[in-house]
C-alpha cells in the first residue's frame, strides 16, 4: 500500500507544524478542514486545530503538501517505520 507522510505548516506561524502519514492524501486534506471546524466531531480538540482556531489563521491560508510517498505491505509495517520514518522525514524538513 502506497502511504504519504505530508505536512501542514503556515509561513506566518513557524510554531505551526505537523505531520502525518495518510493512505489516501485527498481525503485527508478535505477531512482535516473539517475536522479543525465541526465542534461535533471528537477531533475537535486536537493540538493543531486548536492553535489555527486561537490564533484566527484562515485555513486557505495552510500549507498541505507532501514530504514522500512509501510503499508498506501492511499498516502494522507503516507504524514499526514511522518512528524512525518521522525521525529522516524531519531532518529533511530541517535542512
């Protein structure tokens, strides 16, 4: 299965940053949106959302965009490489 690890980040706000690795990017980037302004959903809550909403940042305004595209067998392969997968794919950010 091909997984994105991607990340969000805003130019005004280098404190904004995180990471994620998804099956199907689309998607997630449509239900991120909607999670960070549905107070119905338990998401509602989350680190990420919380500080685009506090900070009144227009989410148009992200930047979603993809780090690397990986092939896993399996999810459970995908979670045993994130760790250090997160490790690389930070430093490249870094550099």
């Amino acid at each position: 299965m091909e997984y994105t690890f991607y990340k969000i980040s805003h130019a005004g706000y280098p404190e904004l940053l995180y990471i994620g690795s998804i099956k199907d990017f689309q998607k997630r980037k449509i239900k991120h949106k909607s999670d960070c302004y549905n107070e119905n959903l338990r998401t509602y809550n989350v680190q990420l959302y919380q500080f685009i909403r506090e900070n009144n940042i227009n989410y148009d305004s992200i930047t979603i965009e993809i780090i690397e595209r990986c092939f896993f067998k399996t999810r459970s392969m995908l979670i045993k490489k994130n760790v250090i997968g997160l490790k690389v794919i930070i430093l490249k950010i870094m550099v």
